[in-house]
C-alpha cells in the first residue's frame, strides 16, 4: 500500500507543477499584453504556485523513502518542512503584489484587450478547480502535506483568479482604472492570509505538536475496549509527514503468559493502524504488580548511579 500511494502522490504533485507552468506562461503573456497589473500579480503568484509544487514534488518523493541508518523514523519531516517552504513563498508573493500594486495605484490605465484577461481567468479558475481538487483528495488519502500545502495554494489561487475576472469586468464596464491595482491588493492580502495559517500549521508539527485531542480520544477508547488492559498511560503522539507517531505503557496482569500479552498489543496496534492508516505504534508493556527481589530491573524512573 505505501508503494501505491507513493506513486499516487508523485504523479499528484507532477500534474501540478504541469499545470502551474502553463498558467504561469498565459497569464505572464496576457498580462504583458493588456498590461493589467491584476493579471501580472495572478502570474507572479501562479509562479509562487509552480516553485511550491516543484518542492512539494521533491518532498513527497523524497519522504517516501524507507528508514534507514539515519532515518530510523523515516522522512516524513521532510514534508512537513516543506510545507513551510511553500508558505514563506506564499508570503514573498504577497509582498511582491503589494508593492507593485501600490507603485500603479497613481499611475493606472485601463487596460487594453480585457477580454482576453477575462479568457484567461475563466481558464484559470477551471484548471485549478479540476487540479486542487486532486492534489486535496490524494493528500487526504495519503495523509500528505505537502500535497495538501500544494491544494491549499492552488485553492487560493482560484479565488484570487475569481476577484480578477470580476474586477475586469466591471473595468470594461466602467472604464475606471483604479479597480486594477486594487484588485491586485486583495489578491495579495488573500493570498498573506493563506501563507500565515500555512505556516502556523507547519512550524507546529515540526515542533512535535501532539496529535489533536479527538484523535488521542480515538486511541485511548481502542485501547481502552481490550478487557485484557488494566490501564495505560504515557501515551505521546505526533507527526512525521504522512506518518502518527504513537507510543504508550500499558498495563497487563503479571501473570498473563508473554504469547497472550504479545497477541493483546498486536491488536491494539492493528486497531489503530485500521483507524488512522500510516502508523508507526510502538507499546511498553508493564506487568500490574513487580516482582521482589528482581533488583536487576529498575523500576520506571529508578537508576542505579555507580
């Protein structure tokens, strides 16, 4: 299974970056052409759109790859940063609009040839709509996020495209020049909106964040529905790119046989495994009771310093 999605994923991320290069041309000529600055900001931030799926690309390939000496988790982080790459992007590109957008506010001419904006904003929403919908519904089955970053990037930029094509319109309509760069300053503030909360989420799972409470709660009710456990505790969760990081002490009778206790923890981790897909579980077992006289093994949180 991990191979299929691995190659889910990498022809996902390609048909992005496939599409982002060929809006990024349209729109780069057609805003050079008209000389609507709304319609250039749209291609500097489809260019944003493009480097983001390029990295997003190189991480879902390179997070793919299986532990090894100095992986012994895997890659996944290698998503996660990513995802933060992408959003500091995001961020520059909305830097960029905004600057360019103000340079233009005094000296603003209504564009020429609107109609051929107008023509490449409809394809632009309609590509983006098809390729974002992909890049949302693989992330989601996969657990990607870098793919989900892409998705997010290319979602925005349907909005933005949506705020251009109206605005456009009501130029050709009205004639009134000004409602080009203050098209392109929405799209800018849009577009830092999305690059903030893209950012937030990534510097929190690189941190180690914990999984969110209702998926802890989802862990504790498998573990707590074997009659075989008599209680657990420690239990820590986090992220590694498509990967849960689970790991808890559970508590077993002392004199339960090692063959049951093995089986007993076999399926709590195939439980959660089955609920939550790419898991990496690892259980502590602890007997209820310690045996006397058995000084060779600390208890928890008891060393010897000699």
């Amino acid at each position: 299974m991990e191979t299929d999605f691995r190659e889910e994923k990498q022809n996902t991320a390609r048909l992005s970056i496939i599409s982002n290069s060929v809006l990024v041309l349209l729109k780069l000529v057609v805003g050079l052409y008209t000389g609507a600055i709304s319609i250039i900001s749209e291609a500097a931030h489809s260019a944003v759109d493009l480097i983001a799926a390029i990295v997003a690309f190189y991480a879902v390939r390179k997070s793919g790859k299986p532990p090894d000496e100095n992986h012994a988790y895997g890659h996944g982080k290698i998503e996660n940063v990513s995802g933060a790459i992408e959003a500091v992007l995001i961020i520059l590109a909305a830097v960029l609009i905004l600057y360019e957008a103000f340079k233009k506010f005094t000296t603003a001419n209504v564009p020429e040839f609107i109609e051929y904006g107008l023509a490449i904003m409809a394809f632009s929403i309609i590509v983006n709509y098809y390729v974002s919908g992909r890049l949302m519904a693989v992330a989601k089955k996969t657990e990607s996020h870098a793919l989900e970053a892409d998705a997010l990037h290319l979602r925005a930029d349907i909005w933005t495209s949506v705020g251009v094509l109206i605005g456009l319109a009501i130029i050709q309509v009205t004639g009134m020049a000004w409602i080009d760069p203050a098209i392109a300053i929405v799209v800018a503030l849009i577009v830092f909106k999305a690059g903030y909360g893209m950012t937030k989420k990534s510097l929190y799972e690189l941190t180690d964040i914990a999984l969110p409470p209702e998926e802890e709660a989802v862990i504790a009710a498998i573990i707590n529905k074997h009659p075989e456990v008599i209680s657990f505790h420690r239990l820590r969760t986090r992220r590694s790119g498509s990967y849960r990081l689970i790991d808890m002490h559970i508590i077993l009778s002392k004199n339960m046989h090692l063959d049951k206790a093995h089986t007993v923890c076999d399926k709590i981790e195939g439980e959660i495994k089955c609920q939550f897909g790419l898991c990496d579980v690892v259980i502590h077992l602890e007997p209820c009771d310690y045996h006397d006289g058995f000084g060779s093994c600390p208890r928890a949180g008891e060393c010897d310093k000699k």
